[in-house]
C-alpha cells in the first residue's frame, strides 16, 4: 500500500475512534473498548458473531469445561464464550499488556469471575522471552512479526498450549474449547499443542486461517495448511445466523482434505480485496 495513503487511513481510523462510544452493548453483555479498536467491535461483523447460533451447537456437542482463548485482545471471545458456555475454567490469553486491564474490568463489568486473565506470548513448547510488536495504532492488529510501522516492540514471556494445559491440571478426559487467533502465528501455536491434540478425548478448536499473514510471518500457507488438513478433522467454520440452524454434526462430515490445500488458499486469499482474504477453521475431536 502507498505509504501516504496507509498515513491517511490510520488518521481516518483515529478520527472515527474518537468519535465512537467506549462501551458497546451486545444485548446480553457489553463491552469496554481502547479507542485504538473500537471501529472494528463496532462493526455488523462482530454483532453477528456474538449471535453465531453455531456457538450454541457447540455447548450441546462438546459442553466445553474449559476455555483457552488465545489471542483475546480486549476479551470480546472472552466474555462471549462465558456467557454461552458457561465453562468451569477460562484462560484469557493476550500478549497486549496494554490490553490486559481492559479484559479485566470487561470481566468484571459482565461478572465473569472464573477468567484467568494471563500476559503471554503463546507458541511451541518452549518458556522464554520473545520479541512482540505492539501496534500503536490499531490494537487488533499487533504481532509476533511483520509489522513495518507504528509499532513498539516489547519482550514478552512465551508458553505453550500443553504447558498451559499442565499448569492449570486439565485433564485428557475434559472437553476443551480453544479459540486462535494471532495474526499469522498460528504455525507455532499447533507446534505448541501436539500432546493435547493427540492425547484428549475430546477438543473444538477455532483457528484464524489468513495466508497472507502467515507468508508476512514467514509461514507457508499451502505447506502449513495441508499438513493441518492431512493431521486433524477440519472444516471451515460455520456462521450461522439463519432461522433454522445448521446441525454441527451433520456440517463436520465435510472435512477438508489435503488434496484441496492449494485451491482452499487460492479461495481463501480471493475473500477480500488485494488477496488478504481469511476465514475460521474448526479443528475437532468428537468422543466415539
């Protein structure tokens, strides 16, 4: 993108920001937002995910006992996830510390009181600090990598999944929902997760899958995503905000293969304008 019109465009976003209510009503919960990020919780988009009657589906399948939310940013999946699952256990994941008493008091302000609310970088398997851009003009938007400008770049402790997984004592025989998303470092994320997603009965996993960020984060899209559709059940994620709702079980049988890999990005990548197209994947385990 010219560099001129990128400028004119984070001015405009700024301008509309402070325009825009901090607190945004979702009906059945509400939402403090950082001006940085407000455009986007206020957008039709992410009403309708709140109203995804898929997530219902979800809780009658899998009756989610914990949640791991990676990626929260300001605890909008946090908060949802609560109120439609109800779960023993919630684990907010942020690398954002500049975020993190925001999810907080959005906890607070729902009272959701069981969210553990914690300051890392999720990866493969391995403790240590890492590098993390945030972006200081866009809060949805700060990475691992790639950022080219307005960023501030801080250190951050890394974890993993299956270390998280260990530390908060979930067990193989629980069913766990976890939501991914992470612009882009989604391949470190599974790195991370190989003992859950091969030793638990039962899982619902919902992963960000956006080829031009992985390839702005070094990952191939193809590559990467044919050996998810080669490991696991995949399929693409269902929005589904119809009168009569789509039977989960039914929509699972149509499993990606690793065939497909190519063509699926192709299409992905085709979604959205200048190739930036994503979509939501669900990865799932289902008890026999």
């Amino acid at each position: 993108m010219n560099h001129n019109l990128e400028n004119k465009l984070q001015n405009l976003y700024k301008e509309i920001n402070a325009i825009l209510p901090l607190e945004i009503d979702f009906d059945f919960f509400k939402l403090e937002v950082d001006r940085s990020g407000a455009n986007i919780y206020k957008s039709n988009e992410i009403y309708l995910d709140s109203k995804n009657k898929i997530y219902d589906e979800i809780r009658k399948i899998y009756s989610p006992e914990y949640v791991i939310d990676v990626g929260a940013n300001i605890g909008f999946s946090t908060i949802l996830f609560s109120k439609v699952f109800n779960p023993k256990e919630i684990i907010s994941i942020e690398p954002n510390r500049n975020l993190i008493e925001i999810i907080k008091r959005n906890c607070h302000i729902n009272r959701v009181e069981n969210a553990n609310v914690l300051n890392v970088l999720i990866g493969d398997s391995k403790k240590e600090l890492k590098k993390f851009q945030i972006n200081t003009m866009m809060s949805v938007d700060s990475r691992v990598s790639s950022l080219k400008s307005n960023f501030e770049e801080v250190d951050v402790m890394s974890t993993s999944i299956d270390l998280i997984s260990k530390e908060y004592n979930i067990q193989k025989e629980s069913s766990v929902f976890i939501k991914i998303d992470t612009q882009g470092y989604e391949e470190e994320v599974l790195k991370g997760m190989k003992e859950l997603l091969s030793t638990f009965e039962q899982y619902c996993i919902v992963m960000e899958f956006a080829p031009y960020w992985l390839e702005e984060a070094g990952t191939n899209p193809e590559k990467f995503i044919r050996e998810v559709f080669s490991s696991f059940n995949v399929c693409e994620f269902p929005i589904d905000n119809s009168f009569y709702p789509i039977d989960l079980l039914e929509y699972q049988k149509n499993t990606l293969k690793p065939f497909q890999a190519n063509d699926f990005v192709k299409h992905v990548k085709s979604l959205r304008r200048n190739n930036k197209g994503w979509v939501d994947l669900m990865i799932y385990k289902n008890k026999s």
